[in-house]
C-alpha cells in the first residue's frame, strides 16, 4: 500500500515538473519561432480535426483488411520502410496540425471545407476499392508475395497504383480543408514519398514479371489518366 501510494506521489510530481517545462520550453519556443503558435482559424472552427477522420476510416479498414494479405516470398529493408513511413506520416502531420505555420493559401470558407471533404472521401473511396481489387497480393511494403498475380481489374485497367493515387487525393483534400501553406509542404512531401515508392514498387515489379509488367505499364498510368 505505501509502494503505491509513493509510486503516485512520484507521478503526480513528474507529471507537474514536465507539465511546467511544457509550458516554459512552449512560450520559449513560441517566442523564438513565431510560426508554431496555434492558428486561429483552424481552432475557431476544428478545422484541423476534420481532415483526420477520413484517415482514421482508412487506417481502422487498412488494419482489418491486413488479416488477409498472403505471406511475403521477399520485401523491402525495413531501413526503406521507415522513410517512407517517416515521410508520410510528418506529411499528415504538416497538413492538419492547428498552428500559423507559413500563413495560408485559401480562407477558411464552407465552400474549401465541403470541397476539402469531397476530395478527401473522394480519394478514400478508390483507395478502399483498389485495395479489394489487389486482395491477398496487398502489401504496406514494398515486396513480391507468395503466388504473387499482376492484377489488372478494377482501378487497376488504367492505373498502376491507385491506392497511392486515392492516398494523394486524400492529402489534397486535407490541405484543401486547413488551407494552409504548411499543408502544401505537407502535400508536396507526401508527393515525393509516393514517387520514391512507385520507382521502388515498379523495379520490383519488372524483376517479378518481366515482359508481362513491362507491357502493362504501356498500356497504363502510373496515378492519374493521361498526365502521369
């Protein structure tokens, strides 16, 4: 009973030296670097929490639709993963966090939020049914899975990666919603995460299937129909 009683003691006191650093360090940082102090207009309004509930829907059925994916034959360093994820991740965090930043490119109007939205579903929606259409061939990482087959139905008759391309939508609708310029930064950085992933994702690809890969990405886009 007192080992608790100290363990709580100590807690509560550690939880009041790092509340009153937070707080001492933040002012500091916010007086140094003016642009990490909280926007107002994203705060007056959530806006900064709208753009992250079509991630959590995403996040919640890539989780579940994970239990199915068949087993890897071989994959990518777990050093490439981690870029990538890195990148993705800081991207997402550019585009929704409620700070000044770099000031901001579009007003907040419900005009950019029903638009930001429509996109962000938008891009949700294919990535949702590109991911059904690849079934047990999906994978988070970069790899060749056991029995592995070149799926050419759904999204995929025109595109090469459509769940990157409905990820990408995703972070425009988001930036389209927070109208930030540190959402562009974002958006640009996610940008080059899927680039990198694609010229990777293909290479490993063409090793895989050769001349049947080869003849598909002529006949294909990589994300979007007749730009790229």
């Amino acid at each position: 009973m007192m080992q608790r009683k100290k363990a709580i003691f100590l807690q509560a006191v550690c939880g009041a030296v790092v509340g009153a650093l937070t707080v001492r360090f933040g002012r500091l940082a916010l007086a140094i670097i003016p642009a990490l102090a909280y926007d107002p207009a994203l705060l007056a309004h959530h806006r900064y929490v709208v753009p992250a509930i079509p991630w959590v829907l995403f996040s919640m059925y890539w989780e579940f639709a994970a239990k199915d994916a068949a087993a890897a034959k071989s994959s990518e360093t777990k050093i490439s993963r981690g870029v990538h994820v890195f990148l993705a991740n800081v991207a997402l965090l550019l585009e929704i966090a409620p700070i000044r930043g770099l000031g901001r490119f579009l007003p907040p109007t419900s005009l950019s939020l029903a638009l930001g939205v429509a996109v962000e579903a938008s891009g949700l929606f294919l990535a949702i049914w590109a991911r059904r259409a690849l079934g047990r061939n999906w994978s988070g990482e970069i790899s060749i899975k056991v029995e592995h087959q070149l799926v050419r139905s759904g999204p995929y008759k025109l595109l090469r990666h459509p769940i990157y391309t409905g990820l990408l939508a995703m972070y425009a609708g988001a930036a389209l919603v927070t109208g930030t310029w540190l959402a562009i930064l974002g958006l640009a950085m996610a940008a080059f995460a899927y680039w990198r992933k694609i010229r990777l994702e293909e290479e490993n690809l063409n090793v895989a299937f050769g001349a049947e890969y080869d003849a598909y990405r002529r006949e294909t886009w990589a994300l979007v129909p007749g730009l790229f």
